[in-house]
C-alpha cells in the first residue's frame, strides 16, 4: 500500500487528476454533477473517487509485439475520466497494475485487444506517476478474443471450458500455456 500510496500522491499533483463524488448514476447521465472539473470537490473529503480529466488527453499510440502498425485509442472515447483511486481510498485497477509491473519488473505483457483502454489508460499513468514511457520498459501482445458461435467472447469466468475447433478443443488453461511458452 505505501507503494500505491506514493504513485498516487504523485498523481495528485499532475495536474490531470480531480476529485469525484459522482454515483454511476450520475454520470451515466452524461456529466459530473458536482462541480468535479472545476475542481470545487476536495481530493481530501470522504467518499470521493479520484480520476484522471481525460479531455484534452492525446491519443495513445500503442506498439504490438505481433501488429505491424500501432493500436491508437482516444482515451477520453474509451475511458472516459478513468477512476485511479476509489471512494474507500483504494487504488484502482489501473494504477495498481502499473505500480505492481514496475515492482516485479514486468517487461512483456499479453492481454486480450478488449484491454486496449487498460493498457492506454496505464502508459499515460506511467508518464504522470514518473516511471516513464510505459513502452520503453514493456511489450505488449494484444490477442484477438476467441468468440463462441452466438460471437460473444471465451472466458473462463463466463464459463467457458473449452474452444471448440481451434486446435483439437483444448481446454482454456491448455491454450493460456501455448501462448505463455509461445511469449
């Protein structure tokens, strides 16, 4: 947590960061219903999420292990105003993941192309918390979804067991190994 802590306190002062007591609700509805923008909400007050003003953000340009060209992702399209602490004081997926990576010095990441905002969403923290350009210190591999026949992803949480036709019906955890020797 003292880790997490420090990245976040360095996002504070980023200047990008704002505080947010928006419900889901509230900004399902299409904007911050609290002065949050204009920075009329204290990071200090309970019970307030912490984001990233993904406005003027611009696009990241992110480099593939396998795809020749670029994936590009307009972070404010994709992830709008992204949480990087929660409401209990908790940090987020996103900043935890970039924090956790510089930790146990991770250099090759693969992860589904339905994680392009995450991995977006992590450069630019990369950059703000002060560990540099994300890509300079990992690859990534962004895979495809492997869809059923109704074209709604395979996963495991969902349920999925096995990929019917795609080399003989290996089971899921027997595919996550080819891909990790083949990485």
């Amino acid at each position: 947590m003292k880790d997490y802590q420090e990245a976040l306190d360095r996002l504070r002062s980023s200047g990008l960061l704002f505080a947010c007591p928006c419900s889901r609700k509230e900004l399902a509805q299409g904007s911050h219903q609290h002065g949050c923008l204009q920075g009329r909400v204290s990071p200090d007050a309970e019970k307030v999420a912490w984001r990233i003003n993904t406005r003027d953000l611009p696009v990241v340009s992110i480099p593939d292990i396998v795809q020749a060209e670029p994936f590009s992702i307009n972070l404010h399209d994709a992830m709008p105003d992204f949480v990087v602490r929660k409401k209990d004081g908790r940090p987020s997926y996103q900043p935890a993941c970039v924090v956790d990576d510089v930790l146990f010095g991770i250099n090759t990441i693969g992860r589904g192309q339905d994680l392009l905002p995450s991995t977006a969403a992590q450069a630019v923290l990369s950059r703000l918390m002060g560990y540099g350009d994300l890509f300079e210190r990992v690859r990534f591999l962004h895979h495809p979804l492997l869809v059923g026949a109704d074209g709604t992803k395979l996963s495991k949480s969902a349920g999925a067991e096995r990929v019917a036709g795609f080399l003989g019906g290996l089971k899921l955890d027997e595919l996550i190994e080819l891909v990790d020797a083949w990485l």
